[in-house]
C-alpha cells in the first residue's frame, strides 16, 4: 500500500510559513529500522517494544518508534556546550532559524526560541504524535539551569538536539510511514525531500540481519567507586537525611565498560550491533539508539520522563522500587509481592510522586494536576517496579520547553528536595554524570513532547576515526532513612546486569 499524501497545515494561523507541511508515504511492510540506522551519518532512534505478558498500561507507552535521519536539507542542530549555545542551520532552514552561531544563552531559553520559531504542523499520523522536529538529548548538567549543581558534562556536549525532516514512524501494529518536509520557498530542498521518500518505500522488511548471536565471554565493568565507598556514600545520604537537609537523596555511580575487539559484524557501526543485541534480550518502552556526532548512545529505558500532547496534557510516569526477576515462576511471584508490600520501596516513589505534582504545578492549569495511578507493580523480562502516573493541564500556548524546564532533572534521578538532594549528590559523586540521568526523544512540530530517562544506558564516547575514548553504564538508587547501605549497592549491581549482560560484561567493584 502506497499512500501519497500531503497534509497541510489544519490552522494555518499557527504556522509560521503556511506553505511548509509533511509529505506521507505508506509503507508497504514494517521497514529494518535497525539496517537504515545503520546506513546513515548521524541518527536518532527512539524504539519502543514490549516482552510477551507485559501490563496493559505499558502497552500504551511503547505504541509508536520513530526513526529520525539528520541529513535532509533543512536539518539543523542545537547543542549546548561549555556553557554556550551552537546552531548550525541549513541554508533551507534559514528563513526559520536565522544563520549559524554561537551564544551564551542558557540552553533551555534557546530552546523555547527554537521551538517558537518552528513550523507548527499537524500530527501526520493518527495516534502518532512525532510530526517532525527536534530529536535527541538533554544532560543531566542542565540542571543548573534549575537550580541544580554548577557543572557540565566532561566530554560531550550538555545537549544535543537536532530539527530532521526525515522520518520513519512504526505503529504498535507494525504499520509503517516515511515522513518528509516540504516547503513552496524552497524548491530543491522539496525535491530532494520527495526523492527521498520514494527511496523509503523500497526499505526492506524488518529481519535481524544486523544481530549477532549472545553468549559473549563475561569480562568485568570496573566501577568508578569502590563497593564500600558506595556504601560508606549512602550512609552519609543517610546522616544528611537525618539532619533534615533532604527526604530522599538519589545517589548514583558509574562502570567502565570494556572496547568492542572482537564484538562485532564487519562493515557495520559496532555499538548499533551491541545495541540490537541488547534490545533482543530486553524489550522496553523508552529504547533508543543515538549516534550524535563522537557519541553513542545506547539505552534500554523503561521509565517515561514527560509526555506533553499536542492539545497540552502532561504525563509524567516515575518509577521507583525494583526487584530483580527469578527464573523459578514460585519464587519469582514471591518477588513481585515482596516489592508490593515494601514500604520503603512505596515511600520512595511516593516522595518522588510528590516532587514531581509540584515540579509541574509551576507551569501547569491551577487545580490540574492528578496522581492517576501509585505505586503500580509492572513486570518487564529482567525486572519487576514500581510505577505511578502524575498528569496535569497546561495553559493555551505554554511553552514546552519552559515546562520541562521546571521539571528537569527528572525527579526520580535526584530525589527531595530536589535542589538540596542534587547538591548532596553531586558532592558525594564527585562526576558529571553527563548524558545519564538526563532525557532522550522529541519536542515535536506539532507541540507534542515525549522524553525518557536516561537509565540503563551505555554512553560511548568516541574520536574523529570511531576509536572508543571512553564508555559508561551509570547506575544508582533512591537512599531514605530506611536505606541499608548493603541493599543499596545490590540494588546498583541489579540495575547493571541487564545492560552489561547484552554486552559480554559484569559489574565489579
């Protein structure tokens, strides 16, 4: 089925040029997303899956994976680093975004100026809320923007976004789009952007042909701390909470993961092969593959950050608790009721429930903000959590980067208060922690927003010629009164096999 379609814009008043809209063509089957993210420069890749038995609800957040390319005609990117603001624009995409340069403006207020100046298109697929934009990330170091620690990330940028105008959308059904932008000023850009979706309809059908099979030889992830500094850490988390400087403070660290020799398929980006091995192993909602530039991102996330509708519904969905599955079907229900029951483990996702209704009452409708489910228990291949859902209202017309803005760094990644926890945190850390802990996905051109937090993620970073330079998996956990210094660091461990077990790792102290 071909479905050639131009959708322009339902309220033209709302655009800033009406001659620019999205161009559509129907696929005929669901596309290898994983071979085109293979065969292109700079990517963004945001890939939602399920395993088999997963909750309903969690159906609903893993509907659509968009596959965004970085090198159409009008794309353009925004990074932020070193404290400045870096744009370089397409000459197709002047007339939106003026000329390449170089500002000190705080990142989050060029963004709302980016957005501002941003086509507004309609939502070219029913159900899908990606209609063109900007795709990528936001480090967890912004957060100063906030009233978090004075840092910056140490090698790579704070954000990185990028406006494409190139996309592949996958329903939850296999259903498949190639989007385009099209604009009447510019001619040639069109063109190319039309040529490009009649090359996306000869994608070939989905196939593991860049997977490779498991069962690497184990070899360890070294940790940044030390397990008895990690746990000697959480016992000053717990003296700060006992003198009344923060309820719940999320301390976290990191593991070197080792190089990719000997790991990978000839002719192909090695991480994008460790990533499909991961993404087989463990399905999630919030999945992405990110290659932006000298980095590689490669995250199995199963939390949702911020979801802002085109219409101005926020969702945010924290999770906080988790127990590491069993095989034993007995002793693994056990598990999952243990977790139910565990009023710790309740207490921190209700404090964070808490931050996270005021984070959004600062920019949300007055009287808007609901707590529609707490403390639900959710099962995915490696573990069980806790899940709540806060949602709110905001006004006509409010600025979606100044709502993530109030709520960023996510609060399950910081913990309460929020300003003081991050400071404890940072201090006892003594580390940006860079791209984790952040956010990853879209700020669509419809007004559409959907961000995951950046857990279970390997971040790689590389040189001019792809030589690895460095690569992390961060890991933390919540730290309250009730926190035992010894389940703390199981709970890191926890949090690492999934990740490190898709990549022939094992995390060491």
């Amino acid at each position: 089925m071909d479905d050639r379609r131009d959708l322009t814009h339902d309220h033209p008043d709302l655009a800033l040029d009406p001659g620019t809209r999205i161009a559509v063509r129907r696929l005929a089957g669901e596309p290898d997303l994983g071979l085109l993210a293979d065969g292109v420069a700079d990517v963004v890749w945001l890939d939602s899956g399920l395993p088999d038995g997963a909750p309903a609800v969690a159906a609903e957040r893993a509907a659509w994976s968009v596959l965004a390319v970085t090198d159409g005609p009008f794309a353009t990117r925004f990074r932020h680093e070193r404290r400045r603001a870096v744009l370089d624009v397409a000459p197709a995409a002047l007339a939106w975004f003026g000329p390449s340069r170089t500002t000190d403006g705080p990142a989050f207020a060029v963004l709302d100026d980016l957005l501002t100046r941003t086509p507004r298109l309609p939502e070219p697929v029913a159900g899908c809320g990606f209609a063109l934009g900007w795709v990528g990330f936001l480090g967890y170091e912004l957060g100063r923007e906030s009233g978090g620690p004075d840092r910056t990330a140490s090698d790579h940028p704070d954000a990185d976004l990028r406006f494409v105008d190139r996309a592949v959308v996958v329903g939850p059904d296999g259903a498949a789009w190639a989007l385009a932008l099209v604009a009447d000023a510019e001619p040639d850009a069109s063109a190319a952007n039309r040529a490009w979706l009649e090359e996306a309809t000869l994608l070939p059908a989905r196939a593991d042909v860049l997977d490779v099979p498991p069962g690497l030889p184990a070899v360890p992830a070294q940790g940044r701390v030390t397990r008895a500094a990690y746990e000697a850490a959480v016992e000053t988390c717990r003296g700060e909470i006992r003198e009344g400087n923060a309820f719940q403070v999320c301390l976290t660290t990191a593991f070197a993961v080792p190089g990719l020799e000997a790991r990978v398929v000839p002719g192909t980006d090695p991480h994008l092969v460790e990533y499909l091995r991961l993404r087989a192993a463990d399905p999630v909602p919030f999945g992405a593959y990110l290659r932006l530039g000298t980095l590689r991102v490669a995250s199995r996330s199963p939390e949702r950050f911020l979801r802002i509708t085109a219409d101005g519904v926020v969702t945010a969905e924290p999770i906080k608790g988790t127990r590491r599955r069993v095989a034993d079907p007995v002793a693994d229900a056990v598990v999952r009721a243990d977790l139910e029951a565990s009023a710790k483990d309740r207490a921190e996702n209700v404090m964070i429930v808490d931050l996270l209704r005021n984070d959004l009452l600062r920019t949300a409708v007055p009287g808007s903000v609901h707590v529609d489910r707490l403390c639900a228990v959710e099962t995915y291949t490696s573990v069980h959590q806790l899940v709540s859902t806060v949602s709110a209202v905001l006004p006509a017309g409010a600025s979606r980067a100044a709502t993530v803005r109030a709520a960023f760094p996510p609060g399950s990644m910081t913990g309460a208060p929020k300003s003081s926890a991050t400071r404890i945190a940072d201090r006892l850390e003594g580390a940006p922690r860079g791209v984790y802990s952040g956010a990853v996905g879209y700020f669509s051109a419809s007004g559409a927003v959907d961000l995951s937090v950046v857990i279970r993620t390997l971040v790689t970073v590389v040189d001019e010629d792809g030589r690895v330079l460095g690569r992390t998996l961060g890991a933390g956990g919540a730290v309250t009164w009730s926190s035992d210094p010894a389940d703390e660091a199981d709970e890191v461990e926890t949090k690492t096999r999934s990740v490190l077990g898709g990549v022939g790792a094992v995390a060491r102290w």
